[in-house]
C-alpha cells in the first residue's frame, strides 16, 4: 500500500477516521492477510469443501501438517483462515465457545449465520476502541441450514457476506472471479474439491507439491474431516499445476 501525503496523521489509532472516510488499520491488516496464502471454499449439494495454501517450512526437522488452514466448530460447523496463524487461532477458539454456549442453552448446533454474525461484532469491537488492532486474519466460516450448505465471509472489519463459494487471501479478487467464471449450477463432491483446487493454484506460486494444500470436507451432522497428505495426492494427482512431493536432504 502506496503511503499518502498527510496519511501518517491518521494511521495511528483504528479509531481515526482519515478526511476521506478510511480507516487505515484495518485497511493494514487487509494487507496482511493479502501476505498469506490462499484459501477457498465451495458448497455443493450436501457439503462444503475447503482448500488452502500453506508455505511449506523451510526446514527439514518440521512438519508441513502441523500448520493448520481449517478448523472445525462443532458438528456441521468448519472454517478456513487466511492471514496471521495466531491471530486465526484467537478467533477460532471465539466461534469454539460461541458454539458451546449456544449447544448448552439451546440443545442445538447453533446456524452457522448466528456464529457469523457474533464473530463480525466481536471484530468490529476492535475497530472502534483505542488499544486495540484489527485482527489480520479473513474467515469462510461455513454450516448448514435444513442440510443446505452455506458459507460466511468475515474480514478484519467486521463485515459478514454470505456466498455459495469464496476465496480469501493472495490474489483474493482474481480467484474469486475465477470462481464465479468456473462454479456450476450442479455441484458434487468431487467436482468442488476439483474446482476449489483449481482456484487456489490460481493465486499461489504453480506448480506446487501436494503437501502444500490443507484440505477439508465439512458434511451435514458430522465432524469436519481433514484429509491426509497421501489423500490429497492421490485425489490431485494428474493435474498440471501440482507438481512432484517435497523430498527431504539427501543422505551422506
């Protein structure tokens, strides 16, 4: 972001509005997010699947699925991050015990929309007072309703957006139109995870090993599922821009 004359004096605080209506720390902290990888979801009939890009570490000693993309809620309840990894963790553990509280007072999963919507206040919270910094973290907050997929978009503003299939993260807007130029009418499982695939080589570095994708399914009344690396590679295998599995240093 191209710093502006006279910018500085309102780029302090989250709570100072510039001349021109901006909030510039939480126009930062979208910057950020635009830092990490990308991560895509897309409903289909009877699921949701998520994909997202992780770096890789670069050393040896470290294990590529210990840096986790998506996390389940509760039953029927996921979500995929972009952005600050510990900033992602905070909020997830926020949408955990919303979760539970809504279980215990109403003995129901709760709508993936009420999560939604206390998450986007909890986040504005930190846009309007002073000692704070916005979250850099973007969410695809995903459920059900009557066993129909739907999915939340929640950046570091508060705002919440309901879509049928998202990115977040590096190249946001280019996978998103490629999204909306690819997505069918009629979706299944396979063709989601093909197309949510497809959408995240869009916007990260090609070709890419297979231990660089964290995916995961989310179905009605059950746990979200992650699929394991050699699930993943066996489910890409043969498409041009996922290229050979990292290998470790040569023996001596």
């Amino acid at each position: 972001m191209e710093m502006q004359p006279g910018q500085m004096a309102y780029d302090r605080a989250s709570t100072v509005f510039s001349p021109d209506g901006r909030l510039f720390q939480v126009e930062y902290a979208l910057q950020a997010i635009q830092m990490g990888g990308t991560a895509v979801a897309v409903t289909y009939e009877g699921g949701i699947v998520f994909v997202a890009y992780r770096n890789l570490p670069v050393s040896a000693l470290a294990e590529a699925a210990s840096i986790e993309k998506s996390f389940a809620i509760d039953t029927g309840l996921g979500c995929v991050t972009a952005g600050l990894i510990a900033d992602s963790r905070v909020l997830v553990e926020f949408l955990r015990l919303e979760a539970q509280r809504h279980r215990i007072t109403f003995g129901e999963v709760a709508p993936y929309t009420v999560l939604g919507h206390a998450l986007g206040t909890h986040l504005q919270q930190f846009t309007q007072f002073g000692g704070t910094r916005p979250f850099a973290v973007s969410l695809l907050l995903g459920g059900f309703t009557d066993r129909t997929a739907g999915l939340i978009e929640l950046d570091p503003s508060g705002a919440t957006i309901g879509w049928k299939a998202y990115a977040i993260g590096r190249n946001r807007r280019a996978v998103a139109d490629f999204l909306e130029e690819k997505i069918g009418a009629d979706r299944t499982e396979d063709s989601a995870f093909k197309l949510a695939v497809q959408a995240v080589a869009e916007g990260s570095p090609t070709p890419f090993p297979p231990e660089a994708l964290d995916v995961s399914i989310l179905e009605p009344e059950a746990e979200l599922r992650h699929l394991t690396p050699a699930e993943v590679a066996k489910r890409v295998q043969g498409m041009p821009f996922i290229g050979p599995a990292e290998r470790g240093p040569r023996q001596k």
